[in-house]
C-alpha cells in the first residue's frame, strides 16, 4: 500500500501523473450515518419529520450535477430509506437490507446510485462475524453489524466499480478489529472477481474508529492493499470539517473522527477532493449526529 500525503508531494505528483494520461470519468463517493429514526430522542435531537427534509436538501444538493454519484448510508431504517428514496427521484435506487433476521428487520447500511447511469450487476449483504452468510454478531460486538456490497456497470462506458457501505460495532473492540480484517478480505474478493476487474473498489462507512483506534491501524497497514482516501489528498486541500461525529450535543459525548472512506490498492483513480461537510446550519438543527463524508474521484473507463 502506498500512503502519499502532504509529506511526499513527489512520488504523489508522479503516480497522478501518470494516472492523469488514462481516459477516465468522474465518479462522486458519499459517506453518511444518518441516525436512525428514533422514538426516544436525545438531549438535543430532533426528530425524523423535522431532520429528515433536510437531509434530504442535502443529499439532493451534494448529488446535483453529478453523474455518477454513490451514496452510502448508515443507521437507516426500512422507512428511512422509503423517504429518501421519494425525495430523490425516480432515476434512484438503492441495494442493502437490514441486519437482522428479515430483509427489512433493524438498520440498514444501503447503496443509493443513479439507476439510470449505472447497473446493478450483483449485490449481497455480509454480517460481520464468524458467519457472514446469516444474521449474526460477530466476537465481542453488542449488535448484528453488516456490509452492503454492489457492483456496477455503466449503461453506456459499461465501466465497472464496486461499492461497499459498512458500520462497526460501536463497544467491541475484537469485534472491530476482525470486521477490518474481513472488509478487506471482501474488496479484495470483489476487486478480483470476474472477467472485467473494477476501475474501483470504495467503502464508505462509520466505523466507529478513530485512527488511533486498531481497525483503523488494521485498515491502513501497509500490505493492507487499503488506503484511507483522506491521506490521498494534502490536508491544505481537504474541504470543511476534520471531525465526522458531532453528538446531538449530549455533554458525555465528545466528537470524533470515525467516519472515512477507503479505496483499494493498486488504485488507478485520481482522488480530486476530499471534504466533511456540516451537518447544521443557521438554524442550529442537526441533520445528524455525523457528517458527510464526500469525495470526488476520477476512475479509468
């Protein structure tokens, strides 16, 4: 794995570079934990008929003019998903189910992508535990936590990319350490499998880590084949907030950086920005306890 910051602007200017002379096209990647639909509120929360148009808005605003945006949520209920898919629009879809024992049982971690643009080719969702093929924790984790995985063609490039939305368990530490170790597991299956290989392997996800934390160091070890596309981009050119988790402003919760987005190793993507976006505005209303996490790439076609 090559890790090029800010602190090695030579081999990073050569390999893009060298990435640049490729024919490619755009491709915007979203990370977002949009709190689900509570019935109990936190100090400071409002609830989903107040949050939820404007996030809306928001997913609207930071899709416009773009392609081939990839959103990946988490913490989204069944009905979470219906309202967003409504105030979309048509030419949107979405893949995932729930983690729990039916298909629209507890939250979601969904893949919304222009239907329109992009074919679903395949999908499938992973527990993270010991047996990913069922409903299941996973070592010490307090709740089911999954991974949606897609792959998609593009209708008229026929480009393929993969993408993978994912949420760590947020108390067991062993159970975080081994879904780091089966994430990259999965991309590097998916990264490989078929005739035509991805131009792009992305997941996006909270993962409950910090970079101190040891999925994070999991994720990004060298010989990991995993990059955190934060690192991709100098911090002088990263956009916005540096913190992913806020809180509703309980005074026992400090924020955090928990949420990224990784890409697979050896990448032929340029990253072109990198940005956390708020989650608030004038009106002082969180849209939720996270923030998006966006970034602009451009893959070979």
């Amino acid at each position: 794995m090559t890790q090029l910051t800010s602190d090695a602007q030579g081999p990073r200017h050569a390999q893009q570079d060298t990435l640049q002379s490729q024919v490619r096209m755009p491709l915007r990647i979203i990370s977002y934990n949009i709190r689900y639909a509570t019935r109990n509120p936190v100090l400071g929360e409002r609830p989903w008929d107040v949050r939820g148009p404007k996030l809306f808005t928001q997913l609207r605003f930071i899709t416009a003019g773009h392609e081939s945006p990839f959103i990946c949520l988490q913490e989204a209920l069944y009905s979470q998903i219906v309202d967003i898919r409504s105030h979309l629009g048509p030419v949107w879809s979405h893949i995932g189910r729930g983690r729990g024992e039916g298909e629209r049982d507890g939250e979601f971690s969904p893949i919304f992508y222009r239907s329109d643009i992009w074919d679903c080719v395949r999908s499938e969702t992973r527990w993270l535990s010991e047996t990913p093929w069922k409903p299941s924790k996973g070592w010490d984790a307090v709740l089911n936590r999954i991974v949606t995985i897609g792959e998609f063609s593009h209708k008229a490039r026929g480009t393929k990319v993969v993408v993978m939305s994912t949420h760590f368990d947020h108390i067991g530490v062993k159970a975080r350490q081994h879904s780091a170790e089966l994430l990259i597991k999965f991309a590097k299956e998916w990264g490989q499998s078929g005739q035509n290989r991805p131009s792009a392997v992305l997941i996006g996800g909270d993962f409950n880590s910090t970079p101190d934390d040891l999925a994070y160091k999991v994720m990004t070890t060298p010989g990991s084949s995993v990059s955190d596309v934060s690192t991709l981009i100098p911090v002088d050119e990263h956009y916005g907030n540096h913190l992913t988790y806020t809180s509703f402003g309980e005074p026992q919760e400090a924020p955090q950086r928990i949420d990224f987005l990784f890409i697979l190793e050896p990448r032929t993507a340029v990253i072109r920005t990198f940005g956390v976006l708020p989650n608030s505005f004038d009106d002082l209303i969180r849209t939720s306890d996270h923030r998006p996490v966006v970034s602009d790439l451009d893959i070979a076609r």
